[in-house]
C-alpha cells in the first residue's frame, strides 16, 4: 500500500496497492519506482497500458485489479504503508511488456 497524494491533474490518486517495479540495487535514494493498482474495468482489457491482476493468497489483493503502467513514478519509502504480498513472475513479466509498450521501446 503507498500513499500516491498529494496529486495533480487525472494522477491516479489516494493510498492504494502498487507493485514495485525497481530492482532493490538500483539507486541510493531511498525511492522505489512503483506502479500503481486500481480497480479492474473490462473497458480496460483493450488497453496496453493496464495489466489485469486477479487476487491470489500470495499478492494479497482481494478483487480484480490492474496495474496501470502509464502512471508509473518513483515515491519515497515514506510514502510505503504495508507490504500486500507479490505478483508473480508472469504478472511482472506482463507489466514489464506493458511498460516497454507505454515507452514505445522495441
């Protein structure tokens, strides 16, 4: 759980679930690249941008969510709440594709 206020404009917002997406070795800021979760919508499933997520014991979500991997940012530890759980390796895996289209990197 991370705390994403304050925010500006159509910024995803308030305190919700996020997957890390920065590998621990990197940097020596106390930040963490993350990248939120929101409520699933099925208008969603044609985007390249939102990865779907459904609850698992293991990543500790409890309803269909998504990663929105167009709002991806760095946040300071102190903006973590709790830890949730973990996605899978699929799942990030997923989420990493969906970055690398958000970036148009081939």
């Amino acid at each position: 759980m991370v705390n994403f206020d304050p925010t500006l404009g159509s910024e995803i917002r308030k305190t919700r679930p996020a997957v890390i997406i920065s590998a621990d070795a990197v940097g020596r800021l106390p930040v963490k690249l993350v990248a939120p979760i929101t409520d699933w919508k099925e208008h969603y499933a044609v985007n390249i941008w939102h990865v779907r997520v459904d609850p698992t014991p293991d990543n500790g979500l409890t309803k269909t969510s998504a990663v929105d991997s167009l709002q991806i940012r760095g946040m300071d530890l102190q903006r973590f709440i709790r830890k949730l759980g973990r996605v899978s390796a699929t799942t990030l895996e997923e989420i990493v594709l969906s970055i690398a289209a958000v970036i148009e990197y081939v």
